[in-house]
C-alpha cells in the first residue's frame, strides 16, 4: 500500500470511528432519554442493577443501531476525511503530482467494501442468536419476559395460541394447538384437530413441548371430522407432548411479522416454504430482497457522495457536504418508503422484489454518472 493510500485510509478510519459514536451516542441518548421511567418502573431494583440493565439493553441493541445506521455512518466518515484535506489543500497538491482524483478515493471504496462485510456479519451471524433478546421492551427484565401467542404456524402447518408465554421457564399458559393438513384437491389447510391443555413447557433435551395439566378433560387431543368423515363423532386422545421445529427461543421473534427482520436468510428461506398465508409469504420476499439490496444501497451511497466531496476549493466544501447529505438523505428516504410499499398492493399487485430493488435501480446510475464526470 502506497504512502497516500495509507494516509486517505487513516484519516477516513478516523472520521469512521467519530461518526460512529456520535450517530450511535445520539441514538441512545434520545432513546434512553424517550424511555428513561420505563426502566425504572421495578421498584424493587437498586439503582446498580437498574443501571446494569439499561447497559446491557443499549449493548445488546446496538447491532441494531449499527444495522439501520451502517450506509450513513459511512457517507459521514466520507465527508470528513475529505473535509480535512480540502480545507488543508491537500487536494490540490496532490492533483499537481499528477495523481487522478479517482486513485484517492480507491482506499475509501475499498474500506467501505470491508465494513459492508461487517454489516453482513452483523446481520447473518450477530443478529439471529440475539433475537429473541432484541425483542423484549425497555420494561422488562432480562429472562422475565412475557407475551401473548397469537397463532404462530409451524412447519406442519399447525397454528400455535396461548394466552401467555413465560421467557424464563419457556412455558406456554392455556396453550390451543390446531392441527392441520392441506388439501390435495383444493390446496386448502383445514382443521384436523386440537390439542388443549394447561401448560406446555419447552423440553431443550428433546425440542418438544411437554404438554401439563391437573384437570382430565384437557390435555387432550381433539380429531375434527372432514370432508365424509364430518358427521363421525370425534374422539378424544390424551396426548403428553406435541413436537414442533418452533422452539422457546422463535416465539418471542416469531409472535410479530416486524420481528423477522432480525432472522438470517437461511432462516427467512425456510419460513417463506412453510408459510400458508400469502401475505406472510410476501412480507417473507421482502425481507429477503432488501436483505440483500441493503448492502449494496450503502454503497450506492457512498459512490453519490465521494464525487461530490472530492472538491478542491475550501470555499465549495460546504455546499458539497450539503448537496452529499441531501442526496444520501434522499436515498435513504426512498428506500424506507420503497420497504413500507413492498407488501402492500400497488397498481392491483404486490411487488416485494420490485420495491427492493428500485432504489439501487435510480441511484446506480446517478453514482455512476457522477464518477464519470468527475474532473480528475
């Protein structure tokens, strides 16, 4: 590596490293700020175990913050590396060395390129293990979580109900399981049974759930008559366990189409085979394209913003700062608005793949036009 490029190199790791923990800072400051008395709702905590919970949230969240925060993050380290040497006349210098503009912002792409890396890592390898501590509120505590269970479906096409699930013993409280086959004919699930009882605690040995109760007339497996069979009076079974691939750990992610976001790919591929219902299927596509446009959109902008940063009067910076955070600040806009329109019907369809992929569609060529403008 050439003397310049180390030294462009260093001072866009500089910028890298204050932008990250200003924007990062600011993030949760104006959360904590926003959600201070919800931490503070236990009274029975000290002020040193409320203190290590809010750090522990904060910790486990900022994979998170860096997530939604990565593509900006990286325009902001852009602007202030190219901030110092424009106002140091370095610019200047070094163009009349005869070195193009384009050769020093290769260690900036390049680096970015690496920290793009980071941000898949982050979300394929960081995220999914944390998930189901990513969802929990700023009011609970750690492994005293509580949620409602509204009809989560396993890979067998079952429907899972309870009235509470309690994290810390991985129980379900009044569970309701409907079973349910599909169709050959029709390709349409329906009802074949239910399974009811008062408890059903999660077994980590054998991955099934086990299934309790004091009162005999639940626990119990209910088969439902079809199609001829519908008039046969249906006799119940008792039933000690119900063996399903969702675990205690999916439910608290899997209780709220929102939450997916935190699976893997891997993950979200296998959910969007199981999945019955054909708005889930769609909310599953866009999870999985913007997982992989998101990436690529980062660096789209980052490619918008070094042409105009590469400036070489001190007296344009400004401006050129400006006009970069406008138009990644554009970006960034379209591509939120392009994920809220991804499942919804437009123009009589739903177009998940087209919503994803339309912002590296206007802005790829834009950044490709301003590189090739450049005045080197």
């Amino acid at each position: 590596m050439k003397i310049l490029d180390r030294y462009v190199a260093k001072n866009f790791i500089i910028g890298y490293v204050i932008a990250f923990g200003v924007l990062m800072g600011l993030r949760i400051i104006t959360d904590l700020f926003v959600n201070l008395d919800e931490f503070t709702e236990h009274a029975d905590m000290t002020t040193k175990e409320v203190i290590k919970n809010v750090l522990t949230f904060y910790c486990l969240n900022c994979t998170l913050y860096f997530r939604d925060f990565a593509g900006m993050i990286t325009a902001v380290a852009a602007a202030f590396s190219f901030g110092r040497m424009v106002r140091s006349n370095e610019l200047v210098a070094i163009m009349a060395s005869g070195i193009s503009l384009k050769r020093i912002i290769a260690p900036i792409v390049f680096l970015a390129l690496l920290l793009t890396g980071v941000l898949i890592i982050d979300q394929e390898f960081l995220i999914p293990p944390l998930a189901d501590k990513l969802v929990r509120s700023h009011d609970d505590l750690p492994g005293q979580e509580s949620y409602d269970v509204r009809f989560i479906s396993d890979s067998k096409g079952s429907l899972i109900n309870s009235q509470k699930f309690d994290v810390g013993t991985s129980t379900l409280h009044n569970p309701t399981i409907l079973l349910r086959q599909l169709n050959a004919e029709s390709r349409i699930w329906e009802v074949v049974g239910r399974i009811t009882a008062e408890k059903a605690v999660y077994n980590e040995q054998t991955g099934d759930w086990d299934l309790h109760s004091r009162d005999a007339k639940t626990n119990e497996l209910v088969p439902y008559g079809v199609h001829e069979k519908a008039d046969v009076l249906a006799v119940p079974e008792k039933v000690r366990f119900y063996k399903s691939d969702i675990t205690a750990k999916d439910i608290p992610i899997r209780r709220k189409s929102e939450h997916k976001s935190l699976l893997s790919f891997r993950y979200l591929t296998i959910l969007e085979r199981q999945e019955t219902g054909i708005r889930d299927r769609f909310q599953l596509s866009s999870q999985k394209h913007f997982r992989i446009t998101d990436p690529i959109i980062n660096l789209v902008m980052l490619m918008v913003s070094l042409p105009i940063l590469v400036c070489r009067d001190p007296k344009a910076m400004k401006s050129a700062v400006m006009i970069s955070f406008s138009i990644t600040a554009a970006c960034f806009v379209t591509t939120f608005i392009c994920k809220m329109l991804a499942t919804e019907v437009v123009f009589d369809k739903v177009m998940p793949a087209l919503w994803a992929w339309l912002p590296v569609f206007i802005f790829l060529p834009i950044a490709f036009v301003e590189l090739d403008s450049m005045k080197t």
